[in-house]
C-alpha cells in the first residue's frame, strides 16, 4: 500500500499541502484488527537515482530459494518430530505449538516484555512475534530463538509507517 | 423404462455425484428437464437435439422426460449436454446401454456434435477414480482428466460420432497423456530488483516461514516488482498443493490445454481487489488463490471460493463487493 493518497509521505524534501491528517486518514482505511493480523509489515522506500545506476548485483532467486526451502524443511521435520505433522510452517502453528518450540532466554524475554508494555502488543501479536522470531531462527540455522530473532521480528511489527 | 448415466455437479471444487434419469413415454411429444436445471443445462435441449441430428440421429416423437437427481441440488454449467444426448441414445438403442454404466459423463456438444471443452475436468475425473469409474469427456479435457489416475478408463472424443463409434468399437480414441505445463524457471528474478535490502529480507522470511507481509511505500519502489518475484523463491508446490490449485484452476476454467503446473500462481496485483476471507484451512488455499489471482476470472473463482463458505459465513462479501485495500500488496503465501 501507499502511505498517503499522492504516496509521497515520508519522502525527504516532500512537503503535503493537505497536512499530516492526509497521510493519517489514508492509512485509518486498513482497520487495526486486520493489520494485527500481518506478521511482517516494512517499508519500502524510493530508490535513488545512485543505487539505480550502481552496477545490479543483486541475489538471484535460486540463491534466496534455497535458503527458504533449508528453512522450510527445518520446520517441518520439528514439526513432524512433535506430532504435529498438520503443521508446515511456523504460521501455521498454534499457540500451544509455538510456545513449544520457542523458548526465548532472559535476554529476549526482557526484550518482549518491555516491546509488548511499551507498544501494547496484542496476545496475537506476541505470538506472532514469537513465530517470525522462529522463522528468522530457522533461516539463519539456529537451533534456540536468541534476541536478536526477537529483535528482529520486533521490528517487523513497530514502527510502521515511519517512512 | 428409464435409462440412467453419471455425471457430476460442483460444490466449490467438490463434485458432487449426478445422475442422469432419461425416461421415453408415450404421449404428446416434449423434451422437458428437470431437477434445478439453471439456464444452461435448460438450453441444452436445443443443442442436444441438433447434435443428434447433426450425427444422423433424430428424436422419437415421444414425452421425453430428463431428470437431474439428487432433484434439490441447483445444476450449472453446459456440461449435461453429453450425459443428457448419451442418456437420450441409450434410450433409443443407439449405443448400448451397458456402454455408459461404468463411466462419469461430462461435455458440452456444439449444434455440429462436436464435444467442447468444459471447466470442472480433474475434480470430475478424481471423483470418478475414487468410485472405481472411468470417465468420458471431450477430447481438449483429456490430458486434464488424465492427471487422476493412470488407471483410470478415459474415453476422450472430438465429436458425438466418434463417441458412437468408439463405444460400437468402429473407431478407437486413444487414451490421452497427461501434459506437464511451464515450469519455474520462466519466473521474474529477485536479481532484477535494485536496493530494498530490508523489504528483499522481508520478503524471505515471509516465504520461509510462510508469515503475511504488508509492504508501505511511494509509488514506483519496487512493491509489486517484489511481490511478483515471491513465487520464484517459495518452494515448488507440493503434490497436495498442486491438485488443490490445480482443481480450482479446472472448475474456473483456466487449466490451458489441461496442463498441470507447479509453478505458484501469481497475479497482476495491481489490477487487483484484494479481500480477505477468514477461511478454514481446507479452503485456504482457494482463498489464497483467489486473493491472488482474481482479474478476469474473478467473478468465477470468487464464486467457487466462497460459495462452499456462505453456508457458515453468511457475511462474506459477494464478486462485486468494494475493497479493503487500494493498491494492496497483502500477501499469504502457503
């Protein structure tokens, strides 16, 4: 989606003449309950004219797929392993599952607790927080969610539609 | 006496078993159906009629009375036409009657006889694979049909004359091949994308863990050039997945030349309403498809999305209902 009805809102120099309330009210028109539902939302910002003509040396898909596909067979062997071979990828697990297989240490429960009071995250959302946070695990060959994945997933969550 | 053949109805992608009741009594001549016939199954009289004649056939000067059982079900769709002239032929001792009994029938006849393609072909021949029949279709839905099973009986015909004679055993129609279609490498690539490190990471994780992603930014940076390179880094679809993205295909009519494919379906998102529909899991993956692929075929795969649903949803917005997102780039990837 676009941040403001021209799209422009959050681009450096870019002033609305039709105030804050533009971009406030373009953005109300997703209701709160559906975005409580997004696991991941980031911004996508223009770009330059510099990163246009820098030579392209860009990841190709094959690289980045078979990251996923490692990912993907990680949770669906921990999935089948618990009994839960329904089960495919980590959105697709229940809360009681996920709680299963994240166990967060000190550091990262430190870091929900004061994320989930400071930016009042829903009981959805903290679960969600928690599957992305398995994800990242996942995509980096990680056997335990560390703070950095909570971190990290944390991310995806706040600060939306700074840009 | 009246002279039974099989076909399907479709609940969403589910084929619900039809038969085909022909009865020819004597009396003040008529060709009346009944059962729910909707507008084109009604009009199928007059194409039936002209393909029995087209192929040397007339109808006797009799009451002829077809009945669509189970009567309470709503029948859609042009696909009666062949079940309705193959009941009517039967009747009148132009095939044997035998020839039909193990088979589901499905087709639409042109007022020459000849056999068009119709939507709905794979649930129909998996329906009619589970029940242990073979299943008769035309010729263009072969390869479809063929993907149900290797073992099951396809009779796969061009015109109403070739049928006859196939079943008289004058002339044989060979069984069809299942046809593989584009594979993935003909995918946008993620290399064509410059910048956007922190959204191209986004959007790997969504694929890994199959997580939602909202992207949010100016026109012109790269959302949908994005988001139309997420199925080149999803892994292909699996076999469950495949024949539940394939099914719906077939009952909107979009499986070109019955060719199957792993490839994950993608859409024009930016022509795209998008809608969400709180789905069971059975369902999500039409849902999914829809949500990602509804332009022109919209008001079809719509319908079959969400019919099976209203049951229990009664809320859920209709093909023309207006969007929560403009521009929305709201992926689910599955």
């Amino acid at each position: 989606m676009n941040p403001c009805k021209c799209g422009l809102a959050g681009t450096p120099g870019h002033v609305c003449k039709r105030g804050e309330r533009c971009q406030a009210d373009y953005q109300a028109r997703i209701s709160g309950p559906f975005l409580d539902r997004i696991d991941i939302r980031v911004d996508v910002p223009a770009v330059s004219a510099r990163d246009m003509m820098a030579p392209c040396s860009s990841e190709s898909s094959a690289d980045v797929a078979r990251r996923v596909v490692a990912a993907r067979k990680i949770q669906q062997s921990r999935f089948e392993a618990l009994g839960a071979g329904g089960c495919h990828t980590n959105s697709a697990a229940g809360p009681n599952l996920i709680e299963s297989v994240v166990r967060p240490d000190r550091d990262s429960q430190d870091l929900l607790m004061r994320a989930a009071e400071k930016f009042s995250l829903s009981a959805r959302a903290y679960h969600r927080v928690l599957k992305v946070a398995r994800t990242l695990a996942d995509l980096g060959g990680v056997e335990n969610v560390l703070r950095e994945h909570v971190a990290e997933a944390l991310s995806y969550r706040i600060g939306f539609g700074a840009a | 006496m009246v002279t039974i053949v099989n076909t399907v109805a479709f609940r969403g992608i589910e084929a619900v078993p039809v038969e085909v009741q022909v009865q020819i009594a004597s009396g003040m001549p008529a060709f009346t159906i009944v059962g729910l016939p909707d507008k084109a199954v009604a009009e199928s009289r007059e194409r039936v009629r002209s393909a029995l004649v087209a192929s040397g056939l007339g109808l006797p000067p009799k009451r002829i009375t077809i009945n669509l059982a189970p009567a309470d079900l709503p029948k859609e769709g042009s696909h009666y036409d062949l079940p309705i002239a193959l009941g009517l032929m039967a009747a009148i001792g132009a095939v044997p009657s035998d020839a039909v009994d193990g088979h589901l029938v499905l087709g639409e006849l042109g007022l020459n006889g000849r056999l068009a393609p119709v939507a709905g072909t794979l649930p129909a021949a998996i329906a009619a694979h589970g029940s242990g029949r073979g299943i008769i279709c035309p010729e263009l839905n072969g390869p479809e049909a063929a993907w149900a099973s290797d073992e099951i009986d396809i009779i796969a015909a061009d015109n109403l004359l070739a049928l006859v004679n196939h079943m008289a055993g004058h002339q044989l129609c060979s069984r069809p091949q299942p046809r593989k279609g584009a594979d993935a490498k003909d995918l946008p690539d993620l290399s064509e994308v410059r910048g956007q490190q922190v959204a191209r990471r986004a959007l790997e994780v969504a694929a890994a863990g199959g997580h939602n992603l909202l992207m949010v930014g100016p026109p012109g940076s790269g959302k949908s050039m994005l988001a139309a390179r997420l199925p080149s880094i999803l892994p292909p679809l699996n076999a469950r997945e495949l024949l539940d993205v394939s099914m719906i295909q077939s009952i909107a009519g979009e499986l070109a030349g019955g060719r199957l494919s792993d490839k994950r379906p993608w859409p024009r998102l930016w022509e795209v309403v998008s809608r969400s529909v709180q789905a069971r899991s059975a369902w999500r993956t039409m849902a999914y498809y829809f949500s990602m692929n509804c332009r022109s075929s919209t008001r079809r795969s719509w319908t079959v999305c969400v019919n099976p649903l209203k049951a229990e949803r009664p809320g859920l917005p209709g093909p023309t209902a207006g969007c929560d997102i403009r521009r929305g780039s709201s992926l689910s990837p599955q």
